[in-house]
C-alpha cells in the first residue's frame, strides 16, 4: 500500500520534469554536445558533467553534474591561513583570480630584482637600506637603517611627530613647563634652542651675564628717557614694564582716544584764547584769564561748580560791558562772534568731565545753561529750560567712530543782547522774492528788535551743518503782536571775519502763539526770535521825493536871492521869508544827500546828518511860528503896533531850535541815527524832541490860520460888500493856501514820514512838503507885483532892451479893486 501512494506521488513529479524537458529540448541537446550549459570558469567533461578550472572550486566538488540551475565555480583563496601555499620569511602572499603570487614584504627586496615569485623555493628576499637609497629620507636629520625599514634620529632641539614617528619637529622650549628664563624675561623659541628676551618697558641689568638664556632685566623708566613717548598734551606716568600718558589738567582726551593710555591725546577743556585783531579791551583780557584759571584748576568733581563760576564770570563781563560799549559796530558784532564760538567749544568740552546724567544752572541775570549726557542711542530727545526746548533725534548728537559719552546743552543768555544791538538781517533769496512779491517793492532791509534770550546749542557732534530730520526748537520771549510790514523771524547768528549779523537760511518759523515761536533748523548755531521790520523801498515815493526836492533847492534858492536882492520888497516879513527859505535849503540839501544810512552803522557821519536835520528843520519851524506871529499882527491886530525887532526874530528863529538840540544831544546822544535812515532814534522816546515842538507849532499857526481866514472874511464883506462870492470865494482860497504853505500846516501828514503805516499821509507828505519850495518861490516871487517888476528890470538889461517905468495900464476901476485886493496880499 506504501508502494502505491509512492508511485502516485511521483507521478505528478515526472510530469513537471518532462514538461521542462519539452520546452528547453533544442537548447539542451545542443548543450550536450558543446558543453555550453557550464558555468564560467569551468570545463566541459562531458553531456552530463563539468570540471571547475584550476585555482576554482564548486560546492559539489571538482566535477559536478548537469542541473536546472548550475552551482558556480568560485576562486580559491591560496593566501588563507589554512591553506599548504608558502611563500617563505619577509614575503607576503597575494591572491588572483584562480592564482597567488609571492611579493617581499615592505622594507625587503628579492635579489635578482624581480617583482615577485610563486614558491618558498625562489624567495631570496633581503633588507632594503632606505638610509642609503634616499639620503634625504630624513630631511635634515640623522636617518637609521632598521630591518624592514628605518628610522629618524632627531638632532638636538627636535622630537618625533607622534603623527609620523618618522618626521622630527622643533621642541618648544618655552612650553614645556619648565621655567627656563628668569621671570624678567620672556621666552623666545627658536629652531632646536630657545633666548630670554627682555619683556617690553625692561631692559638688561647690566652685570648680568645676559647670555641668550640666562638674561635678568629690569625695568626701564619710559618717562625718562630721551624719546617722550607721549603726546605733548599729557603727563607720562612710569608703571612696571611700561607707562601711561593721562591728560594735564584742565585737558580731556579727544574723541576717539582713550584716557591713560600710551597713545592718549588730549584737548584743553578751556583753550587758550586771545582778543581779536585790532580789538583792544582790558575786561575781555581778564575774563578769559580767569578762565583759564579755572580750567587748570578743573576737576571731574568740581566741574559742576566750574559751570556755575564760568557763567557768573559772564554775567559780570555783560552786565555793565563798560568799555566793549566804546567799541565800534562791527567790532562789538566781531567780538560776540568770537565770544559764542569761545563759549560753545568750552561747554561742549566742560559737559564731558560732569558726572551726572543731567545738569541745569539758572544765574542771576537769567543767563541758563541745560546740558545732558547718555550713552549713545536712537530715539527722539526732548531736553530744555526757561528760554528754549529742543527736540532732537539722538543719533544726529554723536560723533561717528567715538564710542564715548554724546553729550547736547543749550546756553542762553539775555545780556549777550547787548553785544549783537543793531545787527543786520540778512534774507535768504527765497524769503526776499516773497516779500518783494507781497509788497510790490524791493527790500532794502530790515529793522530789528530783539525779543527772546541769544540760545547758543552745541552736541558733541560738531559736523551740524546739514541734519536730517531738522531739529525742532520751542523759544519763548516777549509776547509781541508784528504790525505793518513786520514779521517775527526765527534767526541765527552767523559770524564772519568783519563781524557778524542775523540770517534766516535753512530756519523756518512753524508758529507762534502766547510769548513762545516754534523753530524748526536744518543746522545749530546761536538763536534768537526777532521782530523784524522790513524796509521796503517805494520806488514811486523815492522818486517824487528825490525830484520834488530838486525842484525845490531851485526855487528856494531863487527865493533866497529875490529876497536879498529886490528892495522894494524889504521888511520885517521878507527878512522871515529869507531865514525860512534859508533853513529849508539847508535842511531839503541835507535830506537829500544824507538821510540813507548806506553802512548800516551808525557812525559820526550819520549822527551828525541827523543833529543838522534835527536843527534844520526845528529852526524852519520857528520861522514858520513867527510868519504865524506876524500875521497874527498884520491881520488881527492891525491897527496896534508892529510886530518883534530883529533881534527877537534871530533869538527865537536860531536860539531855540539850537537849545532844544543842545539839550537832547547832552540828554541822548545816541539818539542821533538809525541803521537805516540818519534820523532821530524813536527809542526811549527821543523822537519827541523834534515832534514836541513841531506839534506846538503847527498847533499854533492851526489856530492863528483859522483866525486869520475869519478876520479876512470880515474885512472882505467891510471893504467891498458888492464883491461876487466866487471872487470872494478865489480869492479866500488862493490865500488860505498860501496859509497852509507858509505856516507849515502840511507838516501834519509827515509825523509818520520815517515809520510810515499809511501809504496815502507817506503820499501826501511827500508831495506837498517836497515842493514846499516851489510854493513858496511861486507865491512870495511869481505872485508878487513889485518881484515881477523887478524880474522884468532884470530881463530888460540881460537882453539889452529899455525898460520903461509905468504905473499902471489898467482903469481905474482895476486900482480899487487892487486897493480891494491888497489886503489880502498882505495877509499871503
């Protein structure tokens, strides 16, 4: 029964075998009879069997059977350890593929040359002498031959590599933990030695042996030796082995350089100083003497009190100023250029030596100095006091490359206002094409008036000509509300070899409101809020003026002749008009020539222009009150006796007007002159010495005018009742304004000639006063018959031809109606 379940079991088996059989038949016939179907590296033996090459081996053994798959022949390793193959001493077996070779191990070498050999029996392998083969195997040191290869014996001052034991290096004397030089010295390794080197600031004690490695030193005084080896601006500090250079007192290091170090520079905190060229003043010497003095005396922890005595110095330097008030103009203007460069570079060095973060003095006087110091940063900065604020970006307040303190302060002070009086205005050409366009006329200038503190801001930055953002600045001052043509500006001074003045470039104005301007500047420098009053030149006005006055100087001095020269027409009345045409010559020839006061300085030139103009004048008025006078007596008092004496009219015409002068210029001499015009100074109320009197004056002839025209009116409707009204009327007019002229009644629209707020009295003045001369010459010569005459007398015996003397060609009734007239003439 088991026989049977074997048989069936086989069955399946013998199928598969003869279905394989089917499929691969051709190719295994064929095999059969070329032995294609081996494996590589092996040999056909028969239909059935292969043999593996020598030097390979199957696991079925030499020779193996056909299969469906084939085992493979693999190589045989002869070099095992198991395996019979010897190549002998001092060589070394290398497999190949179905072999081996033998080969001398590194450092030995067969004897006939060959490259290798395959039995123990040919092995003839000996010592190879690297020593002898390459001489430089070692490089520079001592090659030793050993068996196999070979070694290097390091010279003196060398050790092995322990990389390459082969390779020698330098021993490093001076790190090998022994301490081979005195401690004086430094170790110096060099190649197969080391030296003891003195260390730097030491020197060779001279007993010593000093031999390469048994130097001693000592140290060496740098301070006294023949080389300085610090900068002239400190002091050398001698330290064990070296030195240090700290700044002489009063100095600080520059930026950049470090305190006590060897490399140290220092700048004086308070540098020496000296008065301008051709300026000469013994307080000025002293103040920076005693500054001086405080700087050498200057210690970080009494900088704060330093502060405080250098600004007390100053308010005693400005409070009175004495002889710097002596000075001229742009000496002074030199002189406060000079003082806020001075002060600026002081304070900017003196905030450095404060320790504190802050600091703040407020003086007497009001003079205040705010200064703030902090690390280097970014970020908006607001710092201030009582006159000024200032709002900042921080990074703009320090110096590129100093990592030091950035210090920023503001000094103010109220007396240096003294020093920049009178200063000038310079308009950026912006600013002046705006005002021209708005007034329609040039600018000359501008008058000012300084309303807040001078604020001097300084940063350790010094490099502040251009900053962006501007810096925003909050002034407070006087409350002032500007009026015609005047504008509160936001200026800053701006010096220069011949003085200094005020300008505007790269400063704008933002607002102003309750005593305080808003600022905002491009650049630092000292500040101040001004009220500026421009001077804005009328051509039109200036023409009318210069021609009116002209004609005028003509006329008047053919008045001046007609009245010398013309007889019939002698009296106490033409001896007025004479010194009133005088004085009005006079006084129109000087205005012309020198009311502008072209230098902006008030010098003597000036002051005398307006002491002549000042006389001139006030004596045309006097004149004019007794032409008033008299013809108050001529018209009121008819019947009543004359009028004054000679004498009487000289003292009043000439006497007062000289006294009224002599007492304003010994009251205020300096009243005389503005930077503008040669005229009186409407400061402290000097121009009442002119406009005093002239009031009175024109007062006074209003009054005897009115009077004059009342009486006139009476005694026209006396004489003649039947005189037609539009007669009475002309007649009336022509002599009310031959009135008006000749008592300066018109003078009233010039009280605001020099500060004018109305362009229609600036108008009016100019044309009628102008031509006062032409009025006169026209009234008192042209319209007098006895000047006429005598004119046609004069014509006759230029041209040569005979004059003949007649009464009158008119009727009768023409001589009563001049008999009706001639009153009136009298009265003009």
């Amino acid at each position: 029964m088991g026989g049977r379940r074997l048989r069936v079991f086989h069955v399946p088996h013998a199928l598969c075998v003869l279905l394989i059989l089917l499929e691969h038949g051709p190719q295994n016939t064929r095999a059969s009879t070329n032995g294609s179907w081996c494996p590589p590296h092996s040999e056909y033996v028969n239909d059935t069997a292969c043999r593996c090459l020598k030097g390979f081996t199957s696991p079925s053994g030499e020779i193996f059977t056909f299969t469906v798959d084939p085992e493979p022949c693999d190589d045989i390793n002869e070099c095992r350890s198991s395996s019979k193959v010897s190549c002998g001493k001092f060589a070394d077996c290398k497999n190949t593929e179905g072999g081996y070779y033998c080969t001398c191990s590194p450092g030995y070498e067969l004897v006939s040359g060959a490259a290798n050999f395959t039995t123990e029996s040919q092995n003839t392998c000996k010592d190879v002498d690297e020593c002898q083969q390459n001489p430089r195997i070692c490089k520079s040191h001592t090659c030793v031959n050993t068996e196999g290869s070979y070694t290097c014996k390091c010279l003196p001052g060398f050790e092995l590599k322990p990389e390459d034991p082969k390779q020698c290096k330098d021993v490093n004397e001076c790190t090998s933990g022994q301490n081979l030089c005195h401690k004086s010295t430094h170790c110096l390794n060099i190649v197969s030695s080391y030296k003891c080197r003195c260390r730097p600031g030491w020197k060779p004690i001279p007993e010593s042996p000093n031999g390469p490695h048994n130097t001693i030193c000592e140290d060496v005084d740098e301070c006294t030796s023949e080389q300085n080896p610090c900068h002239k601006s400190t002091n050398c500090l001698n330290t064990v082995g070296s030195y240090k250079c700290s700044c002489l007192p009063g100095w600080q290091p520059i930026p950049g350089s470090s305190r006590d170090q060897n490399n140290t520079v220092c700048e004086e905190i308070f540098p020496t100083w000296t008065l301008p060229p051709g300026i000469k003043s013994q307080s000025l010497s002293h103040f920076f003497e005693k500054l001086q003095d405080l700087g050498r005396d200057l210690k970080p922890t009494s900088a704060q009190d330093t502060a405080r005595e250098l600004i007390e110095s100053l308010d005693d330097l400005l409070e009175g100023l004495g002889e710097l008030e002596a000075l001229a103009l742009p000496d002074r203007h030199r002189m406060a250029t000079y003082l806020l460069s001075y002060l600026e570079e002081v304070l900017r060095n003196l905030a450095k030596t404060i320790p504190e973060p802050s600091f703040t003095y407020y003086s007497r006087l009001n003079t205040e100095l705010s200064l703030m110091t902090q690390d280097q940063g970014k970020g908006t900065v607001t710092m201030g006091q009582t006159h000024a604020r200032m709002l900042l970006n921080w990074t703009q307040a320090a110096v590129v490359g100093d990592s030091g303190p950035t210090v920023a302060g503001i000094f103010s002070s109220k007396n240096m206002q003294k020093l920049v009086a009178n200063a000038s205005l310079e308009l950026d050409s912006e600013k002046k094409t705006q005002l021209e366009r708005i007034h329609e006329s040039p600018v000359k200038g501008a008058q000012l008036r300084l309303l807040s503190a001078v604020n001097t801001v300084f940063l350790s930055n010094k490099n502040t000509e251009k900053l962006d953002p501007p810096v925003t600045f909050y002034f407070s001052h006087t409350p002032q509300e500007p009026g015609t043509r005047q504008e509160l500006i936001c200026a800053f001074w701006k010096g220069d070899d011949s003085g200094g003045y005020w300008a505007t470039t790269g400063c704008q104005r933002l607002g102003s409101m309750n005593g305080s301007t808003t600022c905002q500047c491009s650049h630092l420098s000292s500040f101040a809020i001004l009220m500026a009053h421009y001077d804005i030149q009328d051509l039109k006005l200036a023409l009318i003026t210069k021609v009116g006055l002209a004609l005028s100087l003509v006329c008047l001095l053919l008045c001046i002749l007609t009245f010398l020269l013309v007889r019939p027409i002698q009296g106490s009345r033409t001896t007025m008009h004479l010194h009133l045409c005088i004085c009005l010559f006079l006084g129109s020839a000087v205005f012309l020539a020198g009311i502008e006061n072209q230098g902006g300085e008030v010098g003597l030139r000036c002051r005398l222009v307006a002491g002549l103009l000042h006389y001139c004048f006030l004596a045309a008025f006097c004149w004019m009150s007794l032409e008033g006078l008299e013809l108050y007596f001529l018209v009121v008092r008819v019947f009543r006796g004359q009028g004054l004496s000679k004498h009487w009219l000289y003292l009043i015409g000439y006497g007062v007007p000289g006294l009224i002068v002599a007492i304003s210029a010994a009251t205020r001499s300096k009243g005389y002159g503005r930077t503008i015009y040669c005229w009186l100074d409407p400061a402290h109320g000097f121009l009442w010495s002119f406009l005093g009197p002239v009031t009175f004056i024109i007062l006074c002839n209003a009054v005897i005018f009115v009077i004059t025209i009342w009486k006139l009116t009476q005694k026209f409707s006396e004489i003649n009742p039947d005189m037609k009204e539009l007669k009475k009327a002309r007649v009336l007019t022509i002599t009310a304004i031959a009135q008006l002229l000749v008592l300066g009644c018109t003078w009233v629209f010039g009280l605001f000639l020099f500060n004018p707020r109305s362009q229609v009295l600036a108008y009016a003045f100019t044309i009628l006063n102008c031509l006062q001369g032409v009025f006169l010459f026209l009234l008192h010569c042209l319209l007098n018959k006895k000047v006429r005459e005598e004119y046609q007398k004069w014509a006759c015996m230029v041209t040569g031809n005979k004059y003949s003397d007649f009464t009158t060609s008119t009727s009768s009734s023409s001589n009563n109606q001049t008999r009706v007239l001639r009153p009136s003439e009298s009265g003009m």
